[in-house]
C-alpha cells in the first residue's frame, strides 16, 4: 500500500485547495482584528472591605461588639467564601472574600448583599459607632496620572482646576474613572489669646460653642395648602344660583 502523498492530492484537486486557503486567510484576517488587545488584562476583583470606626473603644470592645456581630451576619452568605477580619482599637476592618466559582458578572449582585446584611443589623451596633463603610473599588489601578502645580494659586483654586480637568477627562472616550488624590480640605483656624479670653471671662468652649451655633443650619419652616369645598343647600323649590 503506498503512503498518502499529500502535494499529489492538493494538485489534483486544485480547486478544493484554492478555496480551502481563501477561507483560511479570510478566517486569520477576521480573528486578528476582532482580538482583544488591552495593556492590562480584564478581571474580577473578589474581595470587599467593610470598614467601621468606634472611637474611643478598646480593641477587644470593637473586636466584641463590632467585628463578631458583622462576621456572624455576613456568614449567612451563600457566596461567601471567607472573611478575614481585623480589630484594633476604635477600629474594625473584615475582608469579604467571594468564591472562586462566582461568575464575574454576578459579583456586583454579592456586594449589594454584603451592603444589604449589614444595614439589617444596623441598629445592633453600639451608640457612636461610624459606618459601616463600603469599599469594593480598591483594586483599580492607575495607568496615567497627571500632577497639577500652580505657582501663586492657593489649594482651592488649584482644587477648582483639577475638578474642571477632570470633568474634560470624563468625556473622552474609553475613560471609566478619573480620582483626585492629594486635595486639601479647606479649614479655617481660629485662634485666641487666653488671657484675653480669661480677662472678658469666656472659655473656649463658649467660643466653641458659639460657632457651631452661628454656622447651625436652621429649618426656614414649610407652606401647607388646604382647599375647602363649599357645599350649598337648597331649599325644595328654592331657584338654584
């Protein structure tokens, strides 16, 4: 029996083969352009952190009345694959963890779970506590960062022209997300001569307090509208107007 030659075959059946590396550079053409080409690779980040602050409780308060009650909560998740969870004091951080098996579009639904369980026990967390915060976004990364410097310009006009740079950024096409890192609060100090205070007989915690009584935002009171119908009787055989 003699061995299969393939150049023989491809003469031979010349059309075939022509039509077979048209199809065959067409196919190589197409894939090429419909290829997904990306400086860093897509993926799901799987993991929330759920902040809380309880100032001037010890680690061992937030670890017993923040950090176990959020835990036992959180475990109910049929998703969850395990927390991880710090306490220190005035402070608890856990660490949501999603199962491997969770397809990446249903991720964003687990994260509205965590938000949702937690705001259920909301009202079991001891007075004063701040929070819980959410954050799931903290695996993006930068790849252009543009600093901004104005020699003459105080922080708040700075600030203005990074809020307007970043208002253009947003609009050109194929941008997800623009931060501004490293902007400074504005604060205004007041500050007081204590034997000045102490000679008109003030305190400053009266000073204090007469602050935060001038910039209180007092309600401006509200309208209600009523409407009365006036019904009119008539008399039998008395003309209606």
């Amino acid at each position: 029996m003699s061995n299969f030659n393939l150049t023989a075959w491809a003469l031979s059946h010349r059309a075939f083969t022509g039509m077979l590396m048209v199809l065959l550079v067409l196919g190589g053409v197409m894939g090429y352009f419909r290829i997904g080409q990306g400086e860093d690779p897509e993926f799901t980040f799987r993991v929330m952190v759920v902040k809380t602050l309880y100032p001037g409780a010890t680690a061992a308060e937030v670890e017993d009345q923040v950090t176990d009650r959020l835990e036992k909560k959180l475990q109910e998740l049929p998703s969850l694959d395990y927390l991880r969870s710090y306490s220190k004091p005035g402070e608890s951080i856990l660490f949501v963890n999603a199962r491997e098996d969770i397809p990446a579009g249903k991720i964003a639904d687990l994260w509205y779970e965590v938000r949702k369980k937690v705001g259920d026990i909301g009202h079991q967390l001891p007075p004063g506590v701040i929070g819980p915060f959410f954050n799931d976004e903290f695996g993006d990364t930068y790849s252009v960062i543009y600093a901004l410097s104005g020699e003459g310009y105080g922080y708040a006009e700075l600030k203005d022209m990074a809020e307007s740079a970043r208002q253009r950024f947003l609009r050109v096409p194929d941008v997800e997300k623009v931060e501004l890192i490293g902007t400074q609060e504005e604060k205004i100090f007041v500050e007081f001569s204590d034997k000045k205070l102490a000679e008109l007989g003030f305190s400053a915690a009266q000073i204090g307090e007469a602050l935060r009584n001038q910039n209180a935002m007092a309600g401006a009171g509200r309208v209600e509208e009523r409407r009365h119908s006036a019904n009119r009787r008539h008399r039998p055989g008395a003309p209606g107007l």
